[in-house]
C-alpha cells in the first residue's frame, strides 16, 4: 500500500480538485485526477490483461458474475417511506405495480436516532424523512399484502438496525416466511455516521459490538441477509470527492473485518454477506472507473491482507444511489436528465441494485409521478440503452483503464494516511477534515465558475420551474402519536419491563444483544424502549470537537 505525498498541498491534489484560474485550460475531475485531452495506448500501465481478469472472477475489475446484466438485471430498488405506515405501503405497492423489483425502506429521523414517536425531541419530525417505525404493529402495516418471502428490502438504518431487522424478522414469521428465506440488507455502517451524517446514538465501541452481533445472528439465523451495507453514499453527499468516497468506504470496511475477526469469526463466514453502497455523480467516465477500481481494490484487501479463500468473499456486492447533492431547485425537470447519466454510469460500472432519484427531492420527497419517471428510467436503461447488452462496456478504452487506474493508486495512498493514524475509529477527526476540505473546493468551484451547473451558475433563467411537491399530511403525526399511545396502553407492561432489564444485564456482559432485543420487541417493547435500556448501559455519544 502507497504512502500518503510529503507535501501537504500535493496530498490534497491528490483527493480533491485544485482551484485554478479562468484561463487556466487544465480539466480536473473533483477528485483532482487531470483529464487530458486525448489518451492513446502508452496511458495505460503494462500489465492491463492481469488487472482485469476475466468477469465473475477476481479480481473483479470487470464485475462479479461472468454474464452480468445479461444473465440477469440489476435490482430496482427504489428508496421510499414516508408520513405513516399506511402511507408507505401504498407507496411500496405502487412501485412493485410499476415494475419495481426491490424495496428500499427510508426511516423518519425519530427511528434513526432510536426514539419513539411520542419523544419530546421528536415533535414535528414524525414521518417527515421516512416512515415511522415504533413498535412491530408499525412494521407489519408497511408489509400488509406483500408477502416477504417474495421481496428483498434494503434498510437505511444504522445506530437501530438490529431493532429494524428483528421486527422485519418477527413480522416474517407472522406472515410464516421462515428466517432462512427473508432476504434484504440493513445498513448498519455507524462509523460513516460519525464522520459525516451525525445518525448516531452510542459510542464507537458498542457501536461495533452490535454491528458484529448483527453479522454473527444472521449467519446463525437469516443466512441470506446482508448484514451491514458500508456506505460511501452519504459521506459523498457529505462533500467528499470520488477517491475520498473509495478510500473512507474501504477503510470503514477494514475496520469492521478486524471487529468480526476478533469476535472469532472466520473471514469466509461472513465476508459473502457484506454489501457495499455508493454513489453516483455527474461525471460519468469517473464513475465508471470508480466503481472498477473499487471491485479490484476490495478484491485485494479480501485476499491478501485478510486470507480468504472464497471467491464470494472476494467480491464487493454494491448498491448506488443517484446523487442526491447534484439535484437542483432552479430548474428541476433539469434533473432528469442528470439522474439518466448517473443511473447510466451506474450500470456501466456494474452496479448490483440502483436507485435513481426523482427529480424534486431537492424540494421535497418525491411525488408518485416523479417516483414513477425515476423508476422508469432505470427500465428505459435496462431494455432500450444497450448498456445491459455486453459486460464491463468500456473495457479497454485508454481513457477509462487510465483513470481506473489513477483512482486506484490515489485511494491506496489515501486509505495508507488512515492506516498510519490506526485505522478507521481512530482517523475519524483526520477524515471529517477532509471532507470538509472537499466540500469548501466544491464551493468555490461553483462559486467562481469552474464548474458549470446548468440552470444555477450558468443557462439561469429568470422565473423558477413550478413543480407540484409532495406534502405529508401535518395529521400523519398525531395520528401515528395515537397508534403508539393505544399500543403501549393494550400490552403487558410488566412483560415488557421485564424483558428490557434482561436486556440491559446483557449489555452490561458480553453476549450477543440480538437475542434479548429480538425478546423485548416480541412482548411489544418499542424501538425507542429498546434503545433507551441500551443506553442506561452505553450511554450516548455526544461527538468530538471535529463536528
């Protein structure tokens, strides 16, 4: 692994775009990576056939499996959840009628921060992001009439996740779809929480207990769950550029590979079912590059540094998201056009699942029609572009083999800076202030005019685009603060008290606190209940001085 640059100046050129002058004619990617104007044969390293292999084997430069799209299609699966659990599962029905081949659960900021609806804190912020998750009866209206043994679903849920996952789990078993067959993904990557998104509730060392809990209760209980997708999603939307998004994903990565293993897992038991999720911005040709230099870099990781011997542990299985920060309130309809080239990019790249984004979530969530244009642009990619015809479409081409390389070698001596500070949990000031870094180029780019935003620093148009937006019933909430009143008055209180203390004597042991949470929300116990007997244990983390 390379080490970081001497120069301090040098390093950030390294991660983020130089600012330059307006007759300067040098071309940079936001990760600082110089695109020339033509590339030829000798811009590619010797050595191409080894670095890409062959498809479906390692290193996976070309992707995962031998035929790719071919053989079958990326899963569709659209991001949704809002006002109430009704609400939501109308929304779910009407993405799988409308071709949707996966599901995608976004939780209100009361669930993400393990908080119950009826919380003081919470007033006003109940199903404003997300839907609602307090109690299983909760979880059970949002699947009502969609059979879980039909549908896999993706959980954007981090400090909570073993709570989300368990009712997903208990409401499975109500519909009797047996564990074995559920499959999905939670989230449950906290460490990007720290550095970037602020969703957290414990500190970093029961953080990483529960995240390892969770990998060693699914391989015993839901083999076929993804147990954590490491998410480099959000630190992208944070302000990182694409070489800082490979390298703090992979990093975070790392860490939790050393958590498991010193649980006593074996890396072969678990690594098949870690999921990864990125993102997608403008530049196509970056994008693309990325996501091949990620697949080889994890490829190696895997191998060498952790000894796996099982191909399937080798391969980084992702999810992308359109990016989310790219999205424009000027001129919105605009948006569809950029959220086809990254959903294009993404496929080119080799994505296993994709959400596309609608183009007025920079107003508010996405109404049903915005909803339905997003998801038909996936199908639009899938059977009319082309890109799902042939595997790895860009292989070989000077410029993308060129910058698949560069993005590589300046993530490697990135990810060697965090490796020098001790890994992930100990680098997370060192990696916020990156970003920030990033996030201020991004600015002053934009704000002097070297990077173009259509129809915001350059083609503006006097009179802003009027679009209908989506507005959640303001009732939503006090009709979900009746449900949790109603629920909490009908169940055995005692039973719940008591199943919360055992819950509270596990965490101050050592076993696996999947069991007794999985124990207090089957006698009706709350997520926020369950997160508060946690921390009476762990207590909270409050953030350092870096945020």
């Amino acid at each position: 692994m390379a080490t970081t640059p001497d120069s301090s100046a040098e390093e950030a050129h390294r991660t983020i775009a130089p600012l330059v002058g307006p007759d300067d004619e040098r071309v940079f990617t936001d990760s600082g990576i110089e695109i020339k104007a033509l590339y030829e044969e000798g811009d590619v390293a010797p050595g191409l056939e080894e670095r890409l292999g062959a498809p479906g084997a390692p290193p996976f430069t070309r992707g995962i499996h031998e035929g790719m799209y071919r053989d079958r299609l990326w899963t569709m699966r659209q991001y949704a959840g809002f006002a109430s659990p009704e609400d939501t599962n109308e929304r779910y029905r009407y993405l799988i009628e409308n071709g949707s081949t996966g599901l995608s659960m976004a939780f209100d900021l009361p669930t993400q921060l393990g908080r119950d609806s009826d919380d003081p804190l919470c007033y006003g912020e109940v199903g404003r992001t997300g839907v609602p998750i307090d109690t299983i009866e909760d979880m059970r209206i949002c699947f009502e009439g969609i059979p879980l043994d039909g549908v896999s679903t993706s959980m954007t849920i981090n400090a909570p996740a073993a709570c989300l996952l368990l009712l997903y789990e208990l409401v499975g078993e109500e519909q009797g779809v047996p564990s074995e067959k559920l499959r999905g993904t939670v989230q449950n990557d906290v460490l990007k929480e720290y550095m970037a998104r602020g969703n957290y509730i414990f500190p970093p060392a029961p953080t990483m207990r529960l995240t390892t809990d969770i990998f060693e209760y699914c391989r015993e209980n839901v083999p076929k769950w993804n147990t954590i997708s490491i998410s480099g999603y959000h630190i992208r939307e944070k302000g990182c550029s694409a070489v800082q998004e490979v390298a703090f994903t992979l990093s975070n990565a790392i860490a939790y590979v050393e958590a498991a293993l010193e649980r006593g897992l074996a890396i072969d038991e678990f690594a098949p079912r870690l999921a990864f999720f990125f993102n997608c911005h403008n530049n196509v040709f970056q994008e693309i590059a990325k996501f091949r230099a990620v697949r080889r870099m994890w490829a190696q990781i895997v191998a060498e540094r952790f000894g796996a011997q099982n191909p399937k542990s080798m391969q980084i299985r992702f999810h992308t998201q359109t990016g989310g920060v790219t999205l424009q309130a000027q001129q919105p309809e605009v948006n569809i056009v950029r959220v086809a080239l990254q959903g294009f990019a993404a496929v080119a790249g080799g994505t296993q699942s994709l959400h596309t984004n609608g183009f007025d979530e920079a107003l508010a969530l996405p109404t049903e029609r915005s909803a339905r244009i997003a998801l038909r642009t996936q199908q639009v990619l899938a059977y009319e572009s082309g890109v799902a015809d042939t595997v790895d479409p860009f292989a070989g081409s000077y410029f993308i083999e060129s910058l698949t390389d560069e993005i590589e070698a300046r993530s490697w001596e990135l990810m060697g800076k965090v490796e020098e500070l001790g890994g992930s949990v100990e680098a997370l000031e060192f990696m916020q202030r990156e970003i920030e870094e990033s996030a201020h180029s991004y600015h002053e780019r934009y704000r002097s005019g070297q990077d173009i935003i259509v129809g915001v620093n350059k083609f503006v148009t006097e009179q802003v685009d009027d679009v209908d937006i989506l507005k959640v019933d303001p009732e939503s909430e006090q009709r979900q603060l009746a449900r949790l009143k109603a629920f909490k008055e009908r169940r055995d209180q005692a039973a719940v008290e008591a199943r919360l203390e055992s819950l509270r004597d596990v965490a101050r042991g050592e076993g696996n606190l999947l069991h007794p949470i999985r124990s207090a929300l089957a006698a009706e116990a709350s997520i926020g209940e369950v997160c508060g007997a946690m921390r009476d244990v762990f207590g909270e983390y409050k953030g350092g001085a870096f945020f």
